[in-house]
C-alpha cells in the first residue's frame, strides 16, 4: 500500500518540478556543480515516476476524470508548507521552501504571494498532473518507439493474486491467467 501511495502522491507534485525549471531559483548554489546538481535532482523527479509507471504492478495512476489523488497531494504539499515548514523557518529565519518570502525569480513576487500561491497551486496541480499523466499514458502505451503496455489502468485487486515463478512474484493477470 506503501507503494502505491507513494506513486499516487508523487503525480500529485509534478507541478513544482515544472515550475523548478521554468523560474529556477539558482541564485543562492554557490558550490561547484551545485547549479547542475538542481537541475538533474529536478529532471530525474520527472522521469522517476515515468520509469515507475513502464514497470507496472503497485505504481499505477488515477483515472482521468479522478481528481482524488490530485487533490491529496495538493492537501499534503499546503499543509506541509504551513503546518511543517513555516513553525520551523520563522523562528529560526530561514526561507525554507520559500515560506518566509518568495523567490526571486516568483512571478507573483510581493506581500501577498502566499495567496497568489495558494490559488496558482489549486489550478496547476490538477491541470499538469493531468497532463504528465497523459504524456506519461501515450509514451507507454500508443507511441510505437516506446510502448511496453495496452493500458495504464489495472485493477490493483489483481495484485492479491500472486504466484511464484522462477523466484519473482507475477500477478495472475500478468502471467496471461486472465480468469
């Protein structure tokens, strides 16, 4: 369950990847290499759950028109920001997160950008998971150069009927077993 979950939650928050490369805040990576280091850690929490979901099993996304998992890690990302986060930079003033002021390269910069975020984030969070996801679901399967699947929808009950062959476990439906 851990798994799936996990998954689920990661579409939820591809939106701050997006942004993270789009206005990069890059101007406190001072190290050698630290500019490129970003900018691979935020290109590989893209392609992370790509590779995640062509392996199959547990890793699995919503439905299109479900928007539950959207919102959870919408619900999860504003309360950790709030709740977590900012308790812990205003006494020790340190921007975590951008939480004590925005970013210098934040579109919505001035006193009011926890607002701006909020509503950006309610819009942006569902719109490009959606369209991760749909990107993701053509790669995988329609593309002809990459499809390794028929469908992005399995039925996780699936799951619970798991035999041992050869030392790895395969779902009934995965062994051709479709009863």
């Amino acid at each position: 369950m851990d798994l799936i979950f996990s998954c689920q939650m990661d579409t939820g928050e591809y939106d701050t990847n997006f942004f993270h490369q789009v206005f990069p805040v890059t101007n406190t990576l001072f190290l050698p290499f630290e500019t490129e280091i970003y900018f691979i850690q935020h290109f590989m929490m893209l392609v992370t759950p790509y590779y995640l979901l062509r392996v199959g099993g547990a890793y699995n996304v919503e439905k299109f028109k479900d928007f539950s998992w959207t919102y959870m890690g919408y619900a999860v990302m504003i309360l950790y920001h709030f709740i977590i986060l900012m308790p812990i930079a205003v006494p020790l003033q340190v921007n975590l997160s951008q939480t004590l002021c925005p970013a210098i390269s934040d579109p919505f910069y001035g006193p009011d950008y926890r607002i701006y975020t909020l509503f950006h984030q309610a819009i942006f969070v569902p719109f490009l998971c959606k369209v991760y996801v749909t990107t993701c679901q053509y790669f995988i399967t329609k593309f002809p150069l990459t499809k390794v699947k028929s469908s992005l929808d399995y039925d996780l009950g699936l799951l619970t009927n798991v035999e041992i062959k050869n030392g790895i476990k395969q779902c009934h439906h995965c062994n051709g077993n479709e009863d």
